[in-house]
C-alpha cells in the first residue's frame, strides 16, 4: 500500500477528479487495500462531520442561475425571522443570490440543515432572488403510509390501504392535522423505529373521502404495487452525488442547444439543436443535434441507485403527480438540463440530406449547457409570429433551423410510411383540491412532432451503433399484427364500409390506407381505435425483430434515462462501445438482460394500467355530477353482455347493459361486430351516432352506465328490461337465430364501400 492519504491530499484529489469521489475510487488512487479501508472509511466520515468534503474547487464557470431544483444550506434567521439559504451549486461570477425559505408548519429546520428544495425566481423582488419550498430534508427518508385514519380517545391511528401491510401506525395527540374518522390520509414515520409496540406516524396530508378524486392516483399507486418510497441508502447514494467537470468530456456548452417540454415538465432530459450543413455535398441538408442527460455518470452498475431503478423499470405518471425512477435530488437536479446549469450529457451528432434521409452520425460524452428551456406552445406561438423576450432572440438562429430541418424529416417519414393513428390524448385539469375541473384533448401541435420525429432519429443512431458495435442492447420490439387481430379489424372495416386488402405481405402503408378512407368520416374514431386494437404490445428484448409500427429495422430507446431504465442500458453500451470510462455495461449486466427485458417490459405494462385506472376514476368522478344527463357519443364496442359508448368531450367509455335495450333477445354477431333485435330487427353497430342518458358513475371503479335514448337519430322505444319469466302462456321466447344471421349478412352486403 502506498502512505495513507493525509485529509488534504484527499480534498486536493476530490478537487482534481469531481468525476471519481466514491470511497472505492479514493481507495484505487491511493492504493489503500484490505483492513486499511476501514481507516479510510472513518477519516472520510471525520472529513464530512468537519465539512471538509462540501469544499471543492470549481471546474467550470456558470451563468448567473440556479437549477429549479437544488439542495440548499439552511442559515440562521435573520432580526426579522425570515429565514435564508445557501446554494450548494453557485458558480456565478456575481453575488451569491439570495433564497428566501417558504416554510410549512411541518418544516422543522435548523441553521446548516440541508434540503432539497423546489425554487422558483423572484427577478422584481429586490430583497431575494428565488423562494425555495422544502421537498425533503437531506438525510432524513421517513417512510410514508397511505391508509385510513381511525379516531380514539387517546390520539388515532392509520390502516394502511396496502394489501401488503396488515399492522396498523399510532398517532399521537397533535399529529393527526385534524384528519376525520374514516378519511384517507397520507402519513409518515415519526420517531426512530422501534422493536417494540405499534409504530409511530404523523399525518402530513388528509385526502378525505376515499372515494374523492384527490386519493384516486394514490390509490392505484397501492394498487398496482408501483414503489413509490425510496429506501435510505438509495436517497443516500443520490444525496452524495455531485454535477459532473469536464475531465473526460467534450466540451458542447457552446452549442446552443435548447430543451422543449411541456408547461409543466417535471424533468428535461433531452435537448435539440439543428444547423444548416456548410458541406456543398449535401445542398440543402442540415446538422442535428440530440442531446440527452447522462445519467449513466450517476447511476453505475450494482449501485444501490441501479437496483432501485431496475426494480422500478420507469417514472409513472398522473394527472397529480409522478412517481419517478430516480430521487428528485437527481430527476429533478442533477440530470435535469435546466437552462443555464452546466450537464453532463451524451450527445449524437446526424446529418440528413434534404429529403430528411440521415446519411452518417457520430456519438459523443461530452458537457452542455441549454441556452433555453421552452414550452411546446411557447415555440409553437414564436414559430407563428407571436414571440415573447424569451423566443424572439431564439427564432431566426435556433427555432427556424429547427422547423426547416422538421420538414425535411417529414418527407422521409412520408417516404417510410409509419403508422399513422390519430388519437389525440386527454388532458385531466385538476383544481389545487384535486377535483376535476375540466376534460379536454391535448393539441397537438408541430412543436410536439418536431421534438419526437428528432427523437427517433436519435434512438435509431443509438440502436444502429451498437448492433454495428456488436454492443449488447435492448431494442424496442414491435411486432406485426397476428392474423385472428387483422381478420377482426377487417370485419370493423367491413361492417364501416371500407377495405382492408387481404392476402398480402402486411405494411404499415396498407393500415394507413385504411385510416385515410375513415378520416373524415363518422367511423374515424372507430376505425382508429379498431386498428390500434389489433396492434400487439411492445415490448423490450435483446433479439431484434423490428418495429413494425414505426416501420423501422433497428430501434432502442435512448432518449429518456431519466424516466426509462431500457434508456440507461442503451447508454451504458455505448459506453462501453466507445470505451468512454468503466460506467458503461457491466458483466452482469449482459449476463442478465434478458431478465432485465422482462422486468422492465411489465413494469411499463404495469404503469400503463395505473395510469388508465387513474383516468378512468378521474372521468367517473368528473361524470358522477352529470347523472341523469343526456350526452352524444358514438358506438364504439360491441359484446355479448352490452353495447360501449364513447362520450364526447371526454372520450369516457360508457356501458349500456344489453338487458336495458328492451324485452327482445339480441344476438351478437362477432364477425360484422353487432348486435340484432330478434324480434324487431334493429342492428347496432360499431361507429353509429348514439344520444345516452347517464345512469351510474362510481369513482371506486371508474365505471360508467347509461341507457340508450337514440341511435342515429332515431328514438329508442321505451320498454322496459327483457324479463327472466317466460311469456306468452309458458313459451320461450322465440330466438330467430337464422333470421337474424341473415339480415346481418344482407346489411353486409349492401354496405357501400369508399375508398381513397
């Protein structure tokens, strides 16, 4: 072993190498082996208690801001009690700013407590630059609990909603913030763990009603076992992470690379940049830039971190909250690209020629800085003559280059024929109560389709690297159609009065055929629906066997790591495939990727059927004060046991029992997808105008159920439900099967077909 390492030695090697702070790397450069790194272990635990370690020399220089979210230094009220923090991460050249901690009653805080905060800018305010709330005290991780609060003489207590969990929490007198005997609250340990007696618990917030629609995304959180607390040493090892220097890297923070998200993006994980290429090789052909967040420098193989976001597989998200895959400390922080904030990130570099072909690409490790962070609409607005301070010096040198280059990508998307659904996706606005306040579409705007056809050029880089690499990888997997799915989504077409060629090769281009013949139509909806139904699921897998919906050969995804452990793997092999550091795949993790595909394919899965289970208790509840209410919709699924409605305005799937629709018998034909009176021969089929009136709508389940009140604009007859009891003097009821069978042949065959 080489001399013990004195504590400046080792402040002067964190200095040197920001990238290599963990105990193992300071063992390796010291050559501290065997029972020595126990001495090592306690001169670094002495080095934190004196503070030593928070000290480091900066690597680089930053532009005056903070990243949104941050930890902080708690200081010591001033003469007024307010009460301010420090940034850990300044770089600034100026003053450090000023932040103003906003405190709750339960932010019990001391001066030098460090926190995570949440920090939003005050520029007119001249007393602080930024107001910070309290995400969660660095070092503390109580557990939290969703249950039931149970009142007693002597305080209360919680049953928690998990089936999982059977032992109850006590709260004591003061602790319950006046939660009600039989509401849902959300509670958190207080007090150390204890081997003896019930454990102790706080109420931090009080949900109420079960069955209100704040609870509902908690409740499918419990239901569908999604983990939604991170234990200690996975919150410990986020904590100790630090933003990465430059050493290693190539330095991009020049590029003016920008990041485009939602309103209300919880995280950036992806930035964009396109340039006019110079090379007269390729007239009229651009230069794009996709760069993501390296979280790869931060989550290493067998780390606690890794276990953790393996076992989670993706961020799950509400229209209330999100469950994510990583600490906000790093999601919400460290591997966000907040604007103005020095990120480690890997980038790819592409060139396209003018018809939107990408003709070579090359990946880099390298350190960027966003130059913006904007909103989809505020990028669509300043593309539409309509800037604001922020966009209108971005519009010619950065936003114009962006949507030039979009439109060669369309023409070779065009030329591609991928799958072209249109199902536009609700928007569920919730009040700060958390009750509905209102349902709509989400506008799809270019701004959406820029950022994801520039995404799948960058995910189809990543998957042809390494497959050229011979790098292992995860490829998403889309496969085609099974024939019984194709058959039935012909006999909708069918019975719509379209075609769906048959005894063919199948190709995306066929399927989009038929969604032209629809668009415009009564059956558009349908038809979209019906053909996103015979789609089968994708799924991740180290066999490549295409995407057939993207009409691609070699795909994986690589632009959300953040949100995507399938994302993390493919960094981590092209890691390895460049040989930029021994952060990328492990052993181990080869060894177990076909595990790793599973897992991570049902969590996706799992976090889908949350997500649906959450909207639909949101619409129900949305709905539960428009019963009685007649509302139009359209036809959209026929079963043996009932008829699905499609609302409008919320696009909720309502059912109508089939023993509501009147005293007759009703025969479900599968192959033309109907259902026919036997006795008066009306035929409801998939795509008719339909006037409901709404009868049931229970938040628990997310159910809806209406009666039928008119069908294409013809009034049902008013009869009452089809009775158990025999009639007419002991006959059954006469079932006239082949009568039935034939009328719906003859509906078939006079059915008009339109084609484009």
């Amino acid at each position: 072993m080489s001399q013990f390492p004195t504590k400046d030695a080792i402040l002067q090697w964190i200095a040197d190498n920001p990238t290599l702070t963990a105990k193992r790397d300071i063992a390796k450069a010291f050559g501290i082996k065997g029972a020595a790194r126990i001495d090592l272990k306690r001169l670094l635990k002495e080095m934190e208690a004196e503070g030593l370690l928070s000290k480091r020399r900066k690597t680089y220089r930053d532009p005056e801001s903070l990243p949104p979210v941050s930890v902080l230094t708690v200081l010591a009220p001033d003469k007024d009690g307010d009460v301010f923090a420090q940034a850990m991460e300044w770089h600034g050249d100026g003053p450090e700013p000023r932040i103003l901690m906003v405190l709750s009653e339960q932010d019990a805080l001391g001066p030098n407590d460090r926190v995570l905060a949440r920090l939003t800018a005050t520029p007119d305010d001249p007393d602080h630059a930024y107001t910070a709330r309290v995400i969660r005290k660095i070092g503390t991780n109580p557990q939290r609990i969703l249950g039931v609060y149970r009142s007693g003489s002597e305080g209360g207590r919680v049953l928690p909603v998990d089936k999982g969990s059977d032992r109850e929490w006590i709260v004591a007198p003061g602790n319950d913030r006046g939660a009600k005997d039989g509401e849902l609250v959300e509670a958190e340990q207080a007090g150390p763990k204890s081997r003896m007696g019930l454990p102790k618990a706080r109420v931090v917030a009080v949900l109420g009603d079960p069955t209100a629609a704040k609870a509902v995304s908690l409740i499918a959180i419990h239901q569908h076992a999604i983990p939604d607390h991170f234990p200690d040493a996975v919150v410990a090892e986020a904590d100790a992470a630090k933003p990465a220097g430059l050493k290693g890297r190539e330095d991009l923070r020049d590029l003016p690379l920008i990041t485009i998200d939602p309103s209300d993006a919880r995280d950036r994980d992806d930035a964009v940049l396109a340039q006019h290429d110079k090379d007269p090789k390729n007239p009229g052909g651009f230069i794009l830039w996709v760069a993501i967040a390296d979280v790869a420098h931060y989550v290493t193989p067998g780390s606690e971190l890794d276990r953790e976001a393996r076992k989670r597989g993706n961020s799950t998200y509400f229209p209330d909250r999100v469950v994510p895959m990583l600490p906000d400390s790093l999601s919400g922080d460290l591997c966000s690209l907040h604007e103005n904030v020095p990120r480690a990130c890997i980038a790819v570099r592409m060139r396209i020629d003018a018809e939107g072909r990408k003709l070579d690409h090359q990946f880099k490790r390298g350190l960027m800085l966003s130059k913006a962070s904007l909103a989809y609409e505020d990028v669509q607005s300043a593309m539409d003559g309509h800037t604001t301070d922020k966009t209108a010096p971005l519009l010619e040198p950065v936003l114009r280059p962006l949507y030039a280059a979009y439109e060669a990508l369309k023409r070779a998307r065009l030329a591609r024929q991928p799958l072209e659904l249109d199902l536009p996706e609700r928007r569920i606005v919730l009040s700060d109560s958390g009750e509905v306040t209102s349902i709509a579409y989400k506008e799809r705007l270019d701004a959406h389709k820029l950022i994801e056809e520039y995404m799948v050029l960058a995910n189809v880089a990543a998957a042809e690297t390494l497959v050229a690499k011979k790098t292992p990888l995860l490829f998403r997997v889309h496969e085609e159609p099974n024939p019984d799915k194709l058959d039935a989504l012909r006999d909708v077409a069918q019975a719509s009065g379209m075609v769906l060629a048959k005894g063919q090769v199948l190709h995306t281009s066929h399927l989009n055929r038929l969604l032209a013949q629809a668009e415009g139509t009564e059956h558009d909806e349908v038809i979209n629906l019906s053909t996103l139904r015979a789609m089968t699921q994708a799924y991740y897998n180290p066999e490549n066997f295409g995407h057939f919906g993207l009409a691609l050969r070699n795909y994986a995804h690589f632009t959300s790591p953040i949100r995507r452990y399938s994302d993390l793997i493919v960094h981590r092999g092209l890691i390895s495939a460049h040989h930029w550091g021994d952060d990328g795949l492990s052993p181990w993790d080869i060894e177990n990727l076909d595990e790793t595909a599973k897992i991570i394919s049902d969590t996706e899965r799992r976090s889908m059927m949350a997500e649906r289970d959450t909207t639909d208790r949101y619409l129900a509840a949305y709905l539960s004060k428009s019963i009685g209410t007649e509302i139009e919709g359209r036809i959209a699924g026929i079963a043996r046991f009932g008829v699905f409605v499609k609302l409008e305005g919320t696009g909720a799937d309502a059912l109508i029992p089939i023993r509501t629709l009147g005293a007759e018998f009703f025969h479900f034909d599968a192959e033309s997808q109907t259902l026919m009176g036997s006795d008066t021969g009306l035929t409801i089929g998939l795509g008719q105008r339909a006037v409901v009136k709404l009868t049931e709508a229970t938040p628990v389940t997310g159910g809806l159920v209406a009666e039928l009140v008119s069908l294409d604009g013809q009034m049902m007859p008013r009869v009452s439900a089809r009775p158990h009891h025999r009639r007419g003097g002991g006959k059954p009821v006469r079932r006239k099967a082949g009568v039935a069978k034939a009328k719906a042949a003859k509906v078939k065959r006079k059915v008009k077909r339109t084609r484009k």
